[in-house]
C-alpha cells in the first residue's frame, strides 16, 4: 500500500509493480526487470540485461 501511495500517480506505478517491490525489499531478494522506471523506490535497480 505504501508503496502504491508514494509513487502511483506521481511515477504511474501500478498494483503489481508495488507489489512485487514490497515483496523483493522485505524478502531482501534482488529484483530482476527491465522496466527499472516502474520501481523508482528501490535505489540501485539495475536493467537484467542490456539490449
């Protein structure tokens, strides 16, 4: 909920999106994606790849 209260408008992040960053910071597991603008909370995302 936080998460979707601090940046859904502001940083269009959706349902899903704050759910699977809530999830990745508390289980302290590294999020993998290559939509890093969808997780501006997580400081240090970094692409899976680069194409």
């Amino acid at each position: 909920g936080l998460y979707r209260r601090d940046y859904g408008k502001s940083h269009s992040v959706g349902l899903a999106d704050a759910i699977l960053a809530a999830t990745a910071e508390s289980e302290k597991a590294e999020l993998k994606t290559l939509n890093t603008k969808h997780y501006p909370m997580l400081k240090g995302l970094r692409p899976a790849y680069k194409k």
